[in-house]
C-alpha cells in the first residue's frame, strides 16, 4: 500500500492516464511502455525516493496485468417513482 501523499498523486494521475489510453483502445503492451517511460523518468527527476518508486511501479505493473481495472464502472442510475 503507498503510504507518501506525493506517490499517491502520481499514482492517481499514472492510473488515470492509463484508464484514458485503454478507452482509446491501447494495448497492454503500449500500456506497459508508457507506465516504464512515467518510471523511469520519476527515476531521473529524483523526486520521489528510489524505494516509493519501486513501490509504485509494483501497484501499476498490477494495475496493467489486469485491464479490468482500468474500466470505470458504470454509474447507478436512480429508479424514479412515477
């Protein structure tokens, strides 16, 4: 579980993009290259520390094995009473 306020955010934003390039109709594959470009460059920018990164790309790598996740469940539509 993450536990820094700022992996969560880029958790979010990260699972968010991938949500977005899945509806568009991306492949896992493309999926998984773009979560190892977000990675690799929070890598460089140093600004998370090496073990959240490691962290975070333990949750997305499962958030891509299964797309399922990704699809946004259906919103509850109110009965109305006539």
């Amino acid at each position: 579980m993450l536990q820094d306020p700022q992996t969560i955010r880029h958790y979010q934003r990260l699972t968010d993009n991938l949500a977005e390039l899945f509806y568009r109709g991306y492949r896992s594959e493309e999926l998984r290259l773009f979560c190892n470009g977000y990675i690799t460059a929070l890598r460089h920018s140093q600004i998370l520390e090496s073990y959240e990164v490691n962290r975070l790309e333990q949750e997305i790598e499962r958030c891509v094995r299964d797309p399922e996740s990704l699809v946004p469940e259906p919103l509850a539509i109110p009965e109305l009473e006539y």
